[in-house]
C-alpha cells in the first residue's frame, strides 16, 4: 500500500468516526440514519453527471452491494436492541476485515503476505478487545453477539462486492455515486412508513448533524472504494476500522472520558498493526 492511499485510508478512518459521534448524539438511529441516507442520495445524484458511468459487469455488484447494505442497517439495529454499542460496535466493526481477508484470498483470489496477514489480526484484535471495556457482561446475551458477527458478515460482504465492482466499473467514482444514488431507498422507505413523524418533526440540529453524518459518510466510504482499486480489500478495510481506534480517542481527548488499561491494551495493539500494515509488502 502506497503512502498515499495509506494516508487518504486514515483520514476515511478519521471521518468514519466523526459521522458515528454525530449519529451517537441522537437517540433515534433508524431516523437520523434515514436523514443520512437522503443527503447522500441528493449529493450523489448531483454528482452523477460528471463522473463515468459504470460498466454493465459492474452493475450486479451495485445492486448486491445495495442489497447488502441494507442488511446491515437493519442487523447493526437489531444488534443494538439487544446489546450495548460499546459491546456491539467494537464486534461487528473488528471482526469484519478478517472476514474480508478469508473472502478476498478465498474467492477474489488476492495474495497477502504473512505480515500483512498478522497486520489484519492485530488491528481486528485490537478494535475487537474494546467490546471489554465494561467487562464480559455484554457477552451473555447471545442474540446480541450474533447480530454484531452478522453486521460484521454483512460489511465484509458488501466491502468485497464492492471492491471487485468498483475494478469492473472503469471509475470508482462513477461506481460510488450510483451506489449511493441508489443505496438508501429501501432504508429511506421503511422508515418513512413506519417512523414518518420522527423524521418530520425533529429539531434543527437533528437535521445538521444528519446532513453532516451523510456528507462524512459518502466521502469516508469514496476514499475507501478508490483505494480498494489500488491495494488488497483486506488491507484498506482493517485499516478502515481503525475509525473505532479514533471515536475513542475523540471520546478521551474532548467528552474527557477514562483511558482504562483495556482502552490502551486496544489502542497500542491497533496501533502496532497499523504500522506494520504500512510497512508490509
């Protein structure tokens, strides 16, 4: 991985957690969520004219991408009706790039390094030990593991689709507007139908921090598709989920929360697996 998608991959990672802290701010999650959904769909759709259009071989995976985006909106939901987000997060986001790493090798036929492979495992370890910081309570509820492993499924598959798609479409870009253009629709309606008032009537700043969540959003996962066309999937989503790594951070540097050993067990961990990640070949 070059230095500059390594850099550009961080920054996604940095944006992934500043739109995660603005949707935290607001009880409602499927509302605020359909509001995101909105704003990248109208970014996207003003977009669209000027990047190229995708390939016919990209299409199915845009639309299996959308398929599966929506599956883990609705799974990430259930996962945190029955489990905490600071048990359920750090699950679903950590284990995904070793799932990634299994997909690409196994089906899309990447080659990794014994390094890069140890790199991946300790990035994972490390975003995934953070689901201890309040102790192993969190795990006694099953259905709340089994949703978080199945949100974690759900990202890898939709990161290996579209990483093989955003290859075939000639355009990355061009791929990740229209799938943005598209990606909310069913999200957007079921909440309409079923949370029409909590959408309508919220307050001002439920509105920015929306709008603001989508923006980061679309571009956070922008960078990661483009990068994707140049490096290995596995690599670009455990360096993607370092975004976990950087909301804690947020969390100690500006809500002044507690650096436990756990939390720095995690950080330095993650932090030695980045590194090494960089340096891998």
């Amino acid at each position: 991985m070059t230095v500059n998608v390594f850099a550009m991959v961080l920054f996604a990672a940095v944006l992934h957690a500043v739109w995660n802290a603005l949707v935290k701010v607001d009880g409602d999650r499927l509302a605020i969520m359909a509001v995101m959904m909105v704003s990248q769909a109208v970014i996207s759709v003003c977009v669209l004219p000027f990047v190229t259009f995708p390939s016919v071989d990209a299409w199915p995976y845009i639309l299996a991408s959308v398929a599966l985006h929506n599956g883990y909106y609705l799974f990430l939901i259930m996962s945190y009706r029955y489990g905490d987000l600071s048990h359920v997060y750090p699950l679903a986001r950590g284990s995904a790039p070793l799932m990634v790493a299994a997909i690409s090798v196994a089906f899309v036929g990447e080659v990794l390094s014994r390094q890069s492979v140890l790199s991946v495992a300790l990035i994972t370890v490390g975003v995934m030990s953070l689901a201890l910081t309040r102790g192993a309570s969190g795990f006694r509820e099953p259905k709340a593991v089994l949703f978080a492993l199945g949100t974690g499924l759900f990202i890898a598959g939709y990161t290996v689709v579209d990483g093989v798609g955003a290859r075939l479409a000639g355009s990355a870009h061009g791929y990740t507007f229209w799938l943005f253009a598209l990606d909310g629709l069913p999200l957007v309606a079921l909440t309409i139908f079923v949370r029409k008032r909590a959408v309508l009537y919220q307050p001002r700043q439920f509105w920015v921090n929306g709008v603001l969540a989508g923006l980061a959003s679309l571009v956070a996962y922008w960078i990661v598709i483009w990068a994707m066309t140049l490096a290995p999937f596995a690599l670009v989503s455990a360096l993607r989920e370092t975004s976990v790594i950087f909301a804690v951070l947020f969390g100690i540097v500006f809500l002044k929360e507690r650096l436990d050993l756990v939390r720095l067990l995690a950080i330095g961990t993650t932090l030695v697996g980045t590194v090494m990640l960089r340096v891998s070949k």
